[in-house]
C-alpha cells in the first residue's frame, strides 16, 4: 500500500511543523508520510527539541525547508495542513501550497512568541506539542482505518 503524503506548514518551520511530521510519522506512519516546511527555513527550535527528546523523539537532525522549495520539487500531497496560529493568518503570514488533494487548517500557538524564562518558554512549547499529538491522534483515528488508539495513560 502506498503511503499517503502530508505536508505541515508554518512560518518557520522551526517548531510547530516539525513536531508534527515527527508525531504522525511515529503515529500514524504505516499509513501517512509526513514532511514539513515553513515560509521562512531556519534552525529548529532548541525548546522544541528538547520538548519531543522528553517523548522519545528525536526531532534534532531534521532540516527545516521553504515551502517554495518543496513545491519545485512537484511532490504531490493527499493533505497540506497548516499549522499557523490564528493571528499568523490574519497577518497572512501562514504560506499557502498550491494543488492539494485537501487543506486542513490546526492553529497552534507559535513557541517563537513564547516570553519568558526558559523553564517557562519549555512549559508552553510542552503544551503546544501535547496538543499536536491530541490533535494527530484524532485526525488519525477520522482517517486511518489501521490506526488503534493506545491506552489513555499514554495521551497527555
């Protein structure tokens, strides 16, 4: 069976997007291929890495990419799900890629907003990886036929 592409975008594809390739490859991989890409490529967000580390998920030797690059590559996808908060999308700041099967649209806070110390930059982006994975495991459970919920003491 071939495995369906899904591409997460964001602005910069530092945080949001790669912890969400990361949760629906590990997820939901037998069915779906996750890749990410943003507006803007940069480096990954060291709060984010340390957010997926503490899940077992190694998210560190990932690249980020443009969305323009990726579409030059003419790779099709069966979604394209933006992750953009909602004020990234009323500044239409959140990229847009052009021919998908279907666009979904999962707003979450971006961790490059996070204020603060640290400790409590890492609480918030904990947070927001915590409601990726909640939102991957529902979508998962709409569209995968394979997909078997673990027990509940495994969700956050």
């Amino acid at each position: 069976m071939k495995k369906k592409k899904v591409l997460f975008i964001c602005v910069h594809n530092s945080a949001r997007s790669q912890m969400a390739e990361a949760w629906l490859n590990q997820i939901c991989g037998d069915e779906f291929e996750a890749q990410s890409a943003g507006l803007e490529a940069g480096t990954i967000d060291p709060l984010a890495i340390e957010a997926m580390r503490e899940m077992g998920i190694d998210i560190s030797r990932q690249q980020t990419r443009k969305v323009f690059d990726v579409w030059k590559t003419g790779s099709a996808f069966a979604y394209v799900v933006t992750v953009c908060s909602q004020a990234e999308k009323n500044a239409r700041a959140c990229p847009i890629f052009p021919g998908v099967t279907t666009g979904l649209s999962w707003p979450f806070p971006d961790p490059s907003s996070f204020r603060g110390s640290e400790a409590a930059r890492l609480e918030q982006t904990r947070q927001v990886r915590d409601f990726i994975k909640v939102r991957i495991e529902k979508w998962c459970d709409e569209v995968c036929p394979s997909f078997r919920r673990a027990p509940a003491e495994s969700r956050t």
